[in-house]
C-alpha cells in the first residue's frame, strides 16, 4: 500500500510540475491581470495581519515567485517553496535581476519540507486547492505548529459554491479543464473554516476576493488590458455584496493562539 501511495504522489508532482512548466514558460495569462490579482491578495493580507512588518514569512507553492517578490518590502525575511524547478529558476533570476535580497525560493514538494523552523507568516496562496484532499489537515496542522504565537497563517483558493465556475464548465465544457492542472479542484470555504479551527488556530477568518478577474486573465491572455481594471472593481462590489458567498475565489486567514 505504502509503495502504491509513494507511486501515485510521484505521477502527482510529475502531472503538476508538467503543467506548471508550461504554464510558467509561456505565461498564457493577461500580465496586466496578473499584475492586478497579486496587488490585490497582498493588500489583502496585510489587511488580514493588520500591520506592514510581517517578520519572518513562509510561502508555500510560489510558483515564479512574483507575489513573493512584491511582499519583500513588507517582510524581514521571504522563503518560497514550490515543486516546479522552471519556475524557481525564473524566481532566482529575477530576483537577482530586482536586487531583492530577503528573498530566497527552493525547488521542494510540500511533503519533503522539514519544518524545522518557526514563522510569523505562513501563506498558501492558491495551493490548498492541490494538495490532495487527505492531506490537508495534517499541513494545516504543521502549518500551526510552525507558526510563532499569535503568528498568521493566509490562504487564497477557488470556491466550490462559485457561480461564474458553474457557468463555465457549462459554457466551454471540455475546454474548461485546459485551464487547470490534473489534480486541482474547488474547496468548500466552511470545510477549510472548519479543518483550521481542528488545526489549533485560535481565531479564524474566511472572506471572498475574485469573481471574474482570475478567470478573465487567463481568457483574455493577450488582452485587451482595460477590462481587467472593471473586472477588478466588479469583484469589490460583488464580493462586499450579500452575494459574495457565490465568489469565484475566498480567502481564509487563522491566527495561532499566544
């Protein structure tokens, strides 16, 4: 059993590190969305974590590390994990391009990580929603344990009550999957709620963020670029509406009791 999970996971991170590979190396999104999006889930954060000093941060799935990047300002020291070597080459490159210092990005699957150190940060931005689902609470688990004192765990993944994503696999039907990798999937916000309030967390947070602006950059990948500024002002007002529950994506935030 134990060598027919060990298989599976290593066909997983194949699959997902083929995906992202190209994802990353062709960049099939709008740039001014993208751009638009990472503005957004770090204002977010720091609205989470209440101040701009965020000490000591772990980013778990940085992908190309581009939000990373734009969080240095903020924190003291930056370390991002993900299990795509083409995208932490990329990171290193412009990192070192950028002269950003407190920021250093390592080829690591999730499992393979030590944990051998405590943060005052821990986000996942857009990777719970790759983790299989059995393996959740025991990250979220370590996640906790890892975190200092009071320390604040953000997350950020695509809602499974999301209107727009019943729309969409209505309207492309088989294309719709061209847009995600093997192995991802909606999460149910109360579910994730739920399994930090198991993991130790003392106070608990979930919120909704995008409606049409991440499903609009990777349709229009080669713009117009206009529409992504009303997309992101449609999202405000959407997700501060009574219907926000039907969000394409949420945010979850839990603090570590002192």
């Amino acid at each position: 059993m134990k060598d027919t999970e060990t298989k599976a996971r290593k066909t997983l991170h194949q699959n997902e590190a083929a995906f992202f590979s190209s994802y990353y190396e062709g960049r099939h999104y709008n740039q001014v969305g993208w751009r638009l999006r990472l503005e957004r889930e770090l204002f977010s954060l720091l609205n989470q974590a209440g101040t701009q000093q965020l000490g000591r941060v772990l980013s778990l799935g940085c992908g190309d590390g581009q939000f990373e990047l734009l969080l240095a300002r903020y924190a003291e020291q930056v370390i991002g994990l993900d299990l795509s070597p083409e995208a932490i080459a990329s990171a290193n490159q412009t990192a070192r391009r950028l002269g950003v210092e407190n920021v250093s990005f390592h080829c690591m699957p999730l499992e393979d990580l030590e944990w051998s150190d405590t943060y005052d940060v821990i986000v996942c931005l857009a990777i719970l929603h790759h983790v299989p689902p059995v393996d959740v609470p025991g990250l979220l688990e370590s996640v906790s344990k890892h975190l200092i004192p009071g320390g604040l765990f953000y997350s950020q993944d695509p809602n499974r009550r999301g209107v727009l994503r019943s729309i969409g696999r209505i309207i492309l039907g088989r294309n719709y999957d061209r847009f995600h990798s093997p192995d991802e999937r909606e999460l149910d916000p109360l579910e994730l709620l739920g399994q930090l309030q198991s993991s130790g967390f003392e106070t608990v947070h979930v919120g909704f963020i995008d409606l049409t602006l991440i499903p609009a950059l990777f349709v229009l990948p080669n713009g117009p670029d206009w529409p992504m500024y009303l997309m992101l002002w449609a999202d405000w007002i959407w997700c501060h509406s009574p219907l926000a529950r039907w969000a394409s994506g949420f945010f979850a935030s839990a603090r570590r009791g002192n």
